[in-house]
C-alpha cells in the first residue's frame, strides 16, 4: 500500500488520524498491567487495534522507543505489525536516528526490504543528517510502493531553537522541506501527492500553512497532538481545499485516554476520544 491507500482509508473512515502506539512502563490500564510489560503491552495494543478496525486510517510503531524498552519488545513488533496490517490498517514505523548513507541502506532493507520481518506500509525518518539518510529509501518508493515521511519540524517544546531559524531567508524546517520536494516529481500518486513526504508539527500552524502552500504534491503527516501546543484547527492546515494531502498524529490521548474518566473501559474510553477527535476535525475540513 502506498500513500494513495492511506489517502483512501481516510476517505472512506472520514477521519486522518495516525494513532501512536507507544507506551512506557507505567502508561498501561490496569487490568493489562498485571501482566509483565511486553505482554500487557502486547495485549492492549492488539485489543486496541481490534476495536479501531475500520474506524482509523493508521497506526504508528516507534523502533527506536521499542528498542529501547528491551529485547522483548522487539521481538512483538514484527507480530503487532502484521496484525495491524491484517486488521487493515496504513501501518508507520518510526525508524531510528540515522546519522549516514549505510545505516540509512541497512534501515531500508530492515524495515522496507522484501525480506523485511515487519508488515510495514511507510518510515518516518529523521532527515537533519541530509540527503544520505533520505535516498537510500527512495528505491523501495519506486520498486514497492512504499513511502518515506522526512522529519522536517519536530512537535517538542524546544523544536524553535534549531528548526525555526532562519537560514538565509528560509526558516531551517523550510529549507529541509525544499530539499525533500526535489525528489517527489517522479513519485507521485494518483491523487498528485508522491511517496516522499513531509513530518511536521501539529503545534505550529504558521508552518503547516506555509508547507500545505508551497509543497502541493507533499503528504504532511502533523505530528504530535498530544503536544499542549497543538490543536485540531491546527492540524486542518496540512489539508487541501478537497480534505486530501495530509493525516495526523496522536498517541496518549488515545491509549491514555481511560486516565481522563474513573473506572472508564481503555478500550471504550479509547474509542470515544477517536470519534472524538473524528468529528472536531471535520469542523474544519470536509473529506472529498
């Protein structure tokens, strides 16, 4: 599947929410936390994805987070992707810092390759080490139909020390989308949007203006709602005048959202902030 399925997923389901799988110790429902970590993660997640089925576009897996909470955890991701995968879902992985072209080459294989353990429809990347770290994906976009998001403008709090200065008379988060949209001409879709796009934040309006009218043929995925910054008004500005062009990102407001009600079901206090967020959004935009 390729951006054109995300595209229609979103279409069909009225709705362009990414949802972010991760969870650290601490983070799970109770009666999932009774179990060790890895298999109460394991658990929920599947039971989250069960219910989401055909209600959410996507889901969004972090390597690199996963990696980090131990061996076990990896060894489930493979299992969790191909049951997203199977449940329908457009299924992300957010791969690892990549700081040259041949842990770039190594990751694509990984993670796109067609012997890739994971069920995977796209990578999100870090892009701040340039080019090297970008093209070795490129051929998979082209040979397999998959994509590429390259992170152009964090979500966190400090993202403006670095990626909001300006660089002559670009901002730096502009500068990195320029050099991104030089390869999309030759991997567009049917819907005029191509295989390589664009990670930005979902907290900063300006800039998902800005990219949404310089870069007409680029996806945008705005990241991090669950950021205090951001907004559903915000993120309607990664959208096209047809609703198309763009999806979201949110993580704790949905797997954490039982925190917000007592005695609330995970799994139903999940699904009622998705239809939430489902409609404040089509307050801004309509899905054509």
């Amino acid at each position: 599947m390729s951006v054109d399925g995300l595209q229609e997923k979103i279409r069909k389901r009225k709705s362009a929410l990414t949802v972010d799988m991760t969870l650290f110790p601490g983070q799970l429902p109770e009666c999932y936390a009774e179990k060790s970590f890895p298999e109460g993660y394991r658990q929920y997640c599947l039971d989250l994805m069960k219910r989401l089925k055909g209600q959410i576009p996507a889901v969004r897996f972090r390597l690199s987070a996963l990696a980090l909470l131990g061996v076990q955890m990896l060894e489930i991701l493979p299992e969790l992707t191909k049951r997203a995968f199977e449940l329908g879902f457009y299924v992300l992985l957010e791969a690892p810092e990549l700081g040259n072209r041949e842990t770039a080459e190594l990751a694509g294989a990984a993670l796109l390759g067609p012997e890739s353990i994971y069920r995977c429809d796209g990578v999100q990347i870090p892009f701040y080490a340039g080019s090297d770290v970008l093209e070795p994906f490129l051929p998979y976009c082209e040979t397999m139909r998959k994509d590429v998001f390259a992170t152009a403008r964090t979500p966190n709090r400090t993202a403006p020390e670095l990626q909001d200065l300006l660089n002559g008379t670009r901002l730096v988060h502009m500068a990195a989308a320029d050099r991104v949209s030089r390869y999309a001409d030759s991997l567009l879709g049917k819907f005029g949007y191509a295989r390589v796009g664009i990670a930005a934040s979902a907290g900063a309006p300006d800039s998902l203006k800005n990219l949404r009218a310089k870069y007409g043929n680029l996806f945008l995925l705005a990241d991090g709602l669950d950021y205090p910054s951001a907004n559903l008004k915000h993120v309607s500005y990664a959208f096209d005048k047809l609703g198309r062009g763009a999806a979201y990102c949110a993580g704790a407001m949905v797997t954490q959202a039982w925190r917000q009600a007592e005695n609330a079901d995970p799994i139903e206090a999940a699904q009622a902030e998705v239809e939430r967020q489902k409609k404040g959004l089509q307050r801004y935009i309509t899905f054509l």
